[in-house]
C-alpha cells in the first residue's frame, strides 16, 4: 500500500507531464465545421493570448461546430503559465485542419517541434496574433535554431525565422505606445470586397502598433491614436503601417498553406465586435470556407469573458485548463498576479 501510496502522489507531482492536462477541447455539433479539427496554442508573456484564444475557439465550436483544442503552456504545478515553453501534445496538430498561434519566444522540445513541423511542411492554415510574428526564440538547439525569430545561420531561406518565412514578417519595433495610444484599424480600399472583410466595420484595439512591412497582401493598416478610446484623434506622427496581411507559404519540399498574421489580438482587443469578426472570418478563409462567411455571422461570445488588461505579469494565476471546460465557465479565473516592487 506504501507503495502505491508513493507512485500516485510522484504522478500528481508530474501532472504538467500528461498531454491532457495541457488541453481543453471545445466540440460543436452542428454547423459547417463539424468533423473539422482547429488547434489553438496559447503561450506569450503579455497580451494574455491564454484568454483571447479559448474565448475564439467557443465561437467557432458552439455556434459553427468545429472540434477546438487549446493547447496551453504549463508550470510545475500544472497551471497556465503564459510565456513558458512547456507545452505538451502538440500531436493534436496531425489531425489539425487550421492552427491559430499566439506565442512568444518560444522554445518547444524535440518532439513538439517535430508535430509543429510536419503540420507546416504539408500546408496547414495558419492563423496567427501579435507576438507570433516572434514565435521562437530557440538557443543551443542546432536542429530547431533556424525557427528564431533573428536567425542569421546557414539556412538562409530561414532568416528571420518562422515569422519572416512562414508568416511573412518577424518582430521589428513598436510603433505606438501601449496602455496610451491605441489603433483604429483601417481596411485596405484594394480588399474590401475581401472574404475576411465581410460585414467588417468600426474596428479599433486597445494593443499599440507594430512596425510591419511584410510580405504579402495588405488587408488593412493601422491608424495610431493618441489616447485609448475609439474617438482619440490620430497621431500627426505617425503614417498607416499594415496590421493585418495574407500570404501562401511554402517549406522547401512541403505543400503551400493560406497564412493570415495580424498584429493585434490582446485580450481586449476581441472586445470589439469588428476585430473580432475578422479574425472569425480569417479563420473560415483559412480552411477555405469562404462560402461560410456571411456579413452577419454570429460572433457573440459564448460564455462571460472579461478579459485581463494586458501586461507582463498581469496573468490569472493558478487556473488549469481544465476551469476552462464547459461553454460557461468564466474566461479568465483567478486572480492577477501582483507585480513585485521594486527595491
């Protein structure tokens, strides 16, 4: 009996290491993405992508019902721990038909890697937010190095990373300051007959601008505002730079896959109904269900979401993914971490 007793509680102690506890699934039962797999994987230290995603991934389950998996990063204790690295079961993406990223300097094990490889390498959509443009910051690991985000080695198609060769831009530079100069985003005259701008009006995010000029088709820029209300004037300084583009990509030997990048997505940013719907819209267009897409679509949330304002240790702590089962539970539980005073 000692014995035993000894065995579960070393395998309570390693409950971090059980893919399933990294997981929560959302599953819908009617609607045009039944039979259809998405996988959401939520790790960046700021802008509280473990809240925006899972309140996506209710959307497109309950009210169009795709299988949505949210694969979450996790401390020792087997909470969200946003910003680590520590994710498991990422062969959920063998059977993904879309991908949604929010990450931040990354760096997966081996065997992750391989799963999140093998998904490009044969075309999977991509849908990707804000600090995935610097997805991976991987050091003293020669196999995965050239997916960092400043890589300068030998594979020279991969310089820059995944967010330049996959996506189509990596991380450059703020332009705007966060928490005083938010962003009207602004759709491109050229796209707004667009599929991922039906029913598209009035957006506007709380998240400050990225410098971006990436490759691809711009489908709308951003305008900085000198204040966080949707009414604050613009800034005379500043010019339209894109904040939301498509693109084809392709790994050498690997199929092409649809990839849509926006430099927005904080928690707050869903917030408003316009940025919300075309991230809903760009993820039908990555799976190729543009039919799908009507100007009206609902994109309510499902469930309370009251999201964290984003900040560098501005998480809920102590929350499982499993408090975020159901189409009730409330996005996000837990209670902000404090940050520690400085001496």
């Amino acid at each position: 009996m000692l014995a035993i007793g000894i065995a579960l509680i070393t395998f309570g102690s390693k409950a971090q290491d059980d893919p399933a506890k990294h997981r929560v699934v959302y599953k819908g039962d009617k609607g045009p993405g039944v039979g259809k797999n998405i996988v959401f994987i939520a790790t960046d230290h700021e802008y509280r992508g473990e809240e925006s995603l899972p309140a996506l991934a209710r959307i497109m389950a309950k009210r169009y019902g795709f299988t949505c998996t949210v694969v979450y990063a996790l401390d020792s204790n087997g909470y969200i721990y946003p910003g680590s690295s520590n994710v498991k079961g990422l062969d959920v993406l063998d059977k993904a038909d879309l991908m949604v990223l929010f990450m931040r300097f990354a760096h997966f094990k081996d065997q992750e890697m391989q799963h999140f490889e093998k998904y490009l390498k044969r075309g999977g959509p991509i849908v990707a937010f804000r600090t995935s443009t610097h997805a991976f910051d991987i050091k003293n690991d020669p196999k995965w190095e050239h997916y960092t985000w400043n890589y300068k080695g030998p594979k020279t198609a991969w310089k820059d990373g995944f967010g330049e060769y996959i996506l189509g831009e990596t991380w450059v530079s703020h332009y705007g300051t966060n928490h005083k100069q938010s962003s009207r985003i602004v759709i491109d005259e050229a796209q707004k007959n667009h599929p991922i701008m039906r029913g598209v009006k009035d957006m506007w995010v709380q998240s400050g601008g990225y410098t971006a000029a990436p490759k691809g088709t711009v489908l709308a820029k951003g305008q900085v505002l000198n204040g966080m209300t949707a009414d604050s004037p613009a800034d005379p300084t500043k010019e339209l730079l894109p904040v939301a583009w498509i693109r084809d990509y392709q790994m050498e030997g690997g199929k092409k896959g649809r990839a849509f990048t926006t430099t927005h997505g904080a928690s707050e940013d869903l917030l408003n109904e316009g940025f919300r719907r075309m991230v809903v819209n760009a993820m039908f267009w990555g799976l190729g269900l543009e039919s799908a897409i009507k100007p009206t679509n609902d994109i309510a949330f499902v469930g309370p979401y009251k999201p964290t304002t984003f900040n560098f240790s501005g998480y809920k702590a102590n929350v499982k993914p499993s408090d975020l089962a159901g189409w009730d539970s409330l996005i996000m539980p837990g209670e902000v971490v404090k940050k520690k005073k400085s001496k």
